[in-house]
C-alpha cells in the first residue's frame, strides 16, 4: 500500500505530461484566430517539442545533481508559469511562448519522470508495464485534451472560440496540483551520480548502434502521434468540410484508441515479448497510413486515425524500456538521450509544409516515412 501511495502521484504526473498533445486541437484555433495557414500551425508543435532536442541531454545531467523528484517539480514551476502567460496577454507571439513554455515543462517533466518510476518500482521486470501504464495515464490526458479546449470555449467564454486559449490556465490548474502532490509525498532519493556524467560523455552512448537506433526509433514514434494527431482534424475539415468542433472528434477518436491500446498493452506485454508485440503492430500500422492517405471516406479515415493510435501506443514505452535496459547503470543519461529525441514531434511542422505543397497525401506521406523507419526498427537485430 505504501509504494501505491507513491506510485500514485508519479503516475498522475503523467496526465500532465499528456497536455503537449494539445497542439493538434488548439492549433486549429490559433490558426483562425491569428489567420495562420498550415504551415504557420505546424510551427505549434514545434515550438513545442524543440526545446526536448535542446534540454533533453541538460536536464538529465542536472538530475543527477538536484533528484529526479525536484527535477520533476521544476517542470511543474514552469509549465504553471507558461499557462498563466495567455492571462497576462494574448497575441500570436505571447501564445507561441506559452506554448514554448509548455514545451520546456514538459521536457523537464519526461526526462525525469519516466526514471522517477524507478524510485518506486522495485521489480524491475515491471518497469516496461509500469513505463505503459504511465502512456495509459497520460493518453486520457490526450483525449481529454479536446474537451480541455471546449471547456474553455463552451464554459469559461460563453461560446466565443476566441477565448480558447482559457484553456491554458485549466492546465496551469491541474499541474499545481499535480506538483503540490508529488511535493508532500516522501519518495526516496535514488543515489547521487556525478562521477563521469557530462554532456559529452552523454552523447557519447549515441556510439553504441543500439541506443543510436533506439534514439530515432523514439524521434520517429513521437514524429508518428504529433503527426498524426496534428493532421488528423485538419484533414476532416479539408476533406468533408466538417466545423473545428466537429473535427475536434478526430484527435478523440485518436487518443481513445491510443488509450485502449497502451491499456491492452500492458497487459499483452506480460504474454508476450514486447519486440514481437512491436513487430505486429507496426506492419499493421502501414496498411492503416496507407488507407488514410487514399480512401476519401470519413468513416474509414476516422477507423484508420484510430487505428494508427492503437498501433502505435505502445511503441514509445517499448523503446524507452530497452534503451533502459541496455545500460541501466546509466539511466538519467539514457532517459535524456531518448527525451532529446521527442523533439521528432517537430517532423508535424514538415507535415504542414507538405499539406500546404502537396495536399493532405503530402501530409500523410510523410508520416508514412517515419512508420516505414519504425518498421525496420523493429525487425532489425539490436
């Protein structure tokens, strides 16, 4: 019961870890509000998820000094200040910060998070599971995502869809009291480790074929959901010319199958070995990108957007886990490493790019490369 009480708020740290995946939905609001076209909302994402590519590293060698626990409330400090920022003033520039706020935070929170379960996990054969059941928490944080924003919309400003960005002290809100929970709960420190750590020696582990494979096995998985959580309204409104409410189901069919799917995980990952489950299900994930790209239906797009998420849910936490595995003696470092890489979350701006070039084929296009990359990740001898 003791180690629940602890598991409890580090999981629930997870739901916050989840509002990054905001982006899809809210970009589509900026958009009309600013007149940004889509290749202006691709640059949502990533001024969001840069700041993983530039902090990833930093912030696991800071860990080793501070804790991952304080480390992990420092994410809290500035995400609540990100959110505040829209409050004090709303312009395309003051949303762009808070959501590079946002980004920071959140990379500050999943470099030291994902290793914080280690501190309260003993059995290390449930490290893979308690990792999925981490995406479980913070995959309802991603559905509930769209109900955040018409919160804000609906509840907070009287239907006026300009007062989305209400929904950035909502999340403000919840990561207080995230913080202030993880804060009173007594989680022991793990043991100090300097000796040998610095940055170079850091990105040397990239040397190692394996960590460098798992590192853009972890670009291209992140690459994937933003992708296709970014697209996925946009191509309802430019296909059936659904409202942005009514495309907002898109990304909620997305991140509910998402859901199922690290659910089902956790427990299939305990049947059966996590490469094999990781070999099934991206070849399935092909079939599902390709029917995306060509079948102009919109009850067939909505099965293949929730497909892509079911098959693609349990990819990161398999990733992270061997890379965990490989060199747990060095678990800050590598958890910085496989964080530097959901900067692939900035691919969703290319994405933009190529919808605006070549359409939404282009769009999914892309997102089809990076499923092939992880193809061949996954059947390849680590």
């Amino acid at each position: 019961m003791n180690n629940i009480s602890k598991l409890l708020p580090v999981l629930f740290g997870f739901f916050v870890m989840g509002f990054c995946d905001i982006v899809g939905i809210s970009s589509d609001y900026a958009a009309s509000a600013f007149g940004w076209n889509s290749t202006m909302a691709g640059l949502v994402p990533s001024a969001v998820f840069i700041w993983f590519f530039f902090l990833g590293v930093p912030v696991g060698l800071m860990m080793n000094k501070i804790g991952r626990k304080n480390t992990v409330l420092l994410s809290c400090v500035v995400t609540i200040l990100g959110m505040a920022l829209p409050l004090i003033s709303y312009t395309s520039t003051t949303t762009l910060i808070a959501y590079a706020l946002l980004g920071i935070g959140n990379s500050i929170l999943q470099v030291s998070l994902n290793p914080l379960l280690n501190n309260v996990i003993t059995d290390q054969k449930l490290l893979t599971s308690s990792l999925t059941a981490g995406q479980v928490v913070k995959a309802v944080s991603s559905f509930a995502g769209p109900f955040i924003v018409l919160a804000a919309v609906n509840w907070f400003g009287n239907g006026d869809e300009q007062k989305w960005y209400l929904c950035f002290p909502i999340m403000g809100a919840i990561t207080l009291i995230s913080g202030l929970w993880l804060m009173v709960t007594p989680i022991q420190r793990e043991e100090q480790t300097t000796e040998g750590t610095s940055l170079g020696a850091t990105l040397a582990l990239l040397k190692n074929p394996t960590i460098l494979m798992l590192f853009f096995g972890i670009f291209f998985a992140v690459g994937t959901d933003v992708s296709t959580n970014f697209i996925s309204s946009k191509i309802m409104i430019s296909r059936f010319d659904y409202t942005k409410e009514m495309a907002g189901m898109a990304p909620q069919v997305y991140f509910v199958l998402r859901t199922i799917g690290a659910f089902i995980g956790v427990f299939m990952m305990t049947k059966i070995a996590e490469r094999k489950y990781f070999q099934w299900n991206i070849l399935a994930c092909i079939i599902a990108v390709l029917g995306l790209a060509f079948i102009e239906n919109d009850v067939i797009d909505f099965i293949c957007i929730g497909a892509i998420g079911f098959l693609c849910s349990c990819v990161f936490p398999i990733i992270f886990g061997m890379a965990i595995k490989a060199k747990p003696e060095k678990a800050n470092e590598i958890s910085g490493l496989m964080i530097m890489a959901v900067a692939g979350g900035t691919v969703s701006f290319l994405v933009g790019a190529a919808t605006d070039g070549a359409g939404i084929i282009g769009g999914v296009a892309v997102i089809l490369l990076q499923v092939l990359y992880l193809t061949w990740c996954a059947f390849k001898k680590a």
